[in-house]
C-alpha cells in the first residue's frame, strides 16, 4: 500500500474533482483519491506501485492536464 501526490492543473469546482476522482478510481490497483481542490493536490493511495502514464491518461480522460511527475 503506497500513496503518491500529483498536481493537477484546471479544477475549478466539486464538479471537476469528483471527474478526476472517477477517471483515477478507474486505474486498476487504486484504493484511495483525495483531492485538495485550492492546490490542485491529487492524493491517490494504491495497492500497488501506480504508473504514472496511467494517471496522466486519467487525469487527461477527465479533461485537466497532470502537472508534476
Ligand atoms: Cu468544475
């Protein structure tokens, strides 16, 4: 169990994180997204060691852009 912190740019609202929320929970291995919508704090915990092309595909899926990592 490991959880990794990524910056997302472009949330605005509730909307746009529970988006993100749904597109991350989708990547296999994904226990537990929390996100901080003032810093753009994506917190996604996992099972296993998260690729991060995986959340980046996510996180564009959702419609914002992955700024770190
Ligand atoms: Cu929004």
């Amino acid at each position: 169990m490991s959880s990794t912190t990524y910056t997302v740019s472009g949330m605005t609202c509730g909307h746009c994180v529970s988006a993100v929320t749904e597109e991350v929970t989708k990547i296999p291995g994904v226990t537990d997204v929390q996100v901080d919508l003032g810093s753009g704090a994506v917190t996604i915990a996992s099972g296993t060691t998260l690729d991060d092309d995986a959340v980046r595909a996510a996180v564009d899926e959702a419609g914002y852009e992955l700024v770190t990592r």
